[in-house]
C-alpha cells in the first residue's frame, strides 16, 4: 500500500471499520497504523497472507 501515490493512484490509503479508523497509512513516508480494540482484530490482520493465499487456490 505504500507504493500508491498520486498521481497514478489515490496516496494515503485508510480503511474504516464502524465508523472508526482502522488501518491507516501514510504512503510517502511508508508508514501504517493498525487501530484495533481486541486481540481477534489482530490476529486476522496479520495472517490474511494466510487468508488471501487460502482464497486463491
């Protein structure tokens, strides 16, 4: 995500969840912040590699 920038593709790239922020990035200085209240939020943001490989076959 950090290689999106204008102009080709919009720069700073956020997601939401309910309302609230949940990752968000910072692309020209390859920063990211993963908002999250519980461990579960976690976990399957740092195995969707796992998730998008799983998916894919």
């Amino acid at each position: 995500m950090h290689s999106w920038v204008q102009p080709d593709l919009p720069e700073d790239l956020s997601f939401r969840k309910s309302e609230e922020l949940w990752l968000v990035n910072t692309s020209h200085e390859a920063l990211s912040s993963l908002v999250a209240n519980n461990k579960d939020d976690v976990d399957k943001f740092l195995n969707i590699r796992d998730f998008i490989e799983y998916h894919k076959k």
